[in-house]
C-alpha cells in the first residue's frame, strides 16, 4: 500500500501557484541582487522556477479527471433510469400472473430495485437486478404467458452489464484520480521547497534594507494578498462555490 504523501505548504492546492508567482515577478525584479548574493539565482533558475510554478497551475485541479466523473456519472444514473419502464411492465406481468406464482414484487426484487434507483444507488441496484433476472428465468414460462417479451428480458440483461460497467468505470477514474493527487502534492511539494529558498534569500537580503521587499518575500502575507484577490472575486461571483479548508500542516 502507497504512503500517503503530506502537504508541506500550509495553503490549498490551487493558492500554492499563484503565490508562486508572485513571488516570480519579485524574484525577477530583484534578480540582480539575488545574483550578487548567490550565482545560484540566475536566468535559468528564474525560467526553470517559472516554468514549475505554470506546470503546477495546470495540475492544481485534476479537472479532466472531474468531467470523466461527471460523465461517467451521468451514464451510471442513465442505465439505472432505463430499469424504470422494463421493472414497470414486469411487475404488471408479475402481477397477472398472481393466481398461479402467488409471489409478491417485494419477493421478486422489483420493490427493492426501484429503492436503489430512486436513492441512486448502483451495487444495491446491481444486487437487486440479478435477484429479478433470476426469478425471471425461473418463473419465465408463466410470465411470458401473460405477455413478458424477449426484448424485456434482454434489456434488464444488458442494463445489468451497464451497470456493472458504469461502476467499474467510476472505481477506474476515483484510482486514477487518488494516484494523480499523490503526483501533484510531490510536484507541489517540490515547488514550495523552491519557493521557501527564494523567499528565505529574499528575507536576508531586505529585513534590514527594505521592509517593503522583505513582504513580498513572506509566505503569510503572499497567501493574504492571493486570499484578499480571491475574496474580492467571489463577491463578484456570489454564487461560486467555496474553497474547502486548508489542509493540516
């Protein structure tokens, strides 16, 4: 089993690039007194700090990954609506045919699989839907009697294979999703230890000289102005919804 990796930056996932430029435009601003401090901090490593800090913007929000969900989600719930009109006429069968199977729909599975398509859930729905198959092939000679067609049959069949596909599908994309996560916090793990020798040269160099610089190169107040921005935007936007909280240090 992989080790859960942790987050080294106290902030959410997406404020981490956007702190990280900022602290870019300082850095190139402020680049010859980085230079004279340390070669270390010359054109390349500026390129090289941009370049991670773009990178992270795309990942920040695996949002590919969320529209497959979505999708994904969207089939699952259509394949278990198309079990409406099929468990319907079925249970109109069931029920002309009373008087010699003296079996209830409860009995059947057809109460307990309209339960799990009205609560949205596809493995009750999928347990449900083999016990009506089931009792389908046992009790079918009396229910094609009183009018069950082999079209019927067949579509509770291959809703059955929908389901089971559509929930394999959603496991493949969570999977996917989780080992993305785990790739970013490394990525972004990565960048915010870059970002901390920046803004740690960037204290040396102004504690004393420049108060003003010295904010732009603190982690605290960079994630104040990202915030402040972000807050002004959702008065703009009252409707988006909010962030979730900042992941434990």
């Amino acid at each position: 089993m992989a080790t859960k990796l942790t987050r080294l930056y106290s902030c959410r996932d997406e404020e981490l690039p956007i702190i990280c430029d900022l602290a870019a435009i300082s850095l190139e601003r402020d680049l010859v007194d980085f230079t004279n401090y340390s070669p270390k901090f010359n054109v390349g490593y500026l390129a090289g700090f941009k370049t991670n800090t773009a990178n992270a913007m795309i990942v920040a929000e695996p949002k590919t990954e969320t529209l497959e969900h979505m999708a994904s989600t969207t089939r699952l719930y259509s394949a278990l609506d198309s079990l409406l009109d099929p468990i319907s006429r079925l249970s109109g069968y069931l029920n002309l045919a009373h008087e010699k199977l003296n079996i209830s729909a409860a009995e059947f599975g057809i109460v307990k699989l309209r339960e799990c398509i009205a609560s949205r859930d596809p493995e009750g729905a999928l347990k449900n839907l083999h016990i009506v198959n089931s009792n389908i092939a046992k009790y079918r000679d009396l229910l094609v009697i009183q009018g069950l067609t082999r079209e019927l049959i067949d579509q509770l069949i291959a809703a059955s294979g929908n389901i089971g596909l559509g929930k394999h599908e959603q496991y493949a994309i969570l999977t996917n999703r989780k080992g993305l996560v785990q790739f970013n916090v490394t990525k972004s793990n990565d960048l915010y230890k870059q970002l901390q020798e920046i803004l740690y040269t960037g204290k040396i160099l102004y504690r004393k000289k420049d108060p003003a610089k010295l904010q732009e190169y603190t982690f605290s107040q960079l994630k104040k102005r990202v915030r402040l921005t972000s807050k002004a935007i959702s008065k703009k936007n009252p409707d988006k919804k909010k962030d979730d909280d900042e992941p434990a240090k």
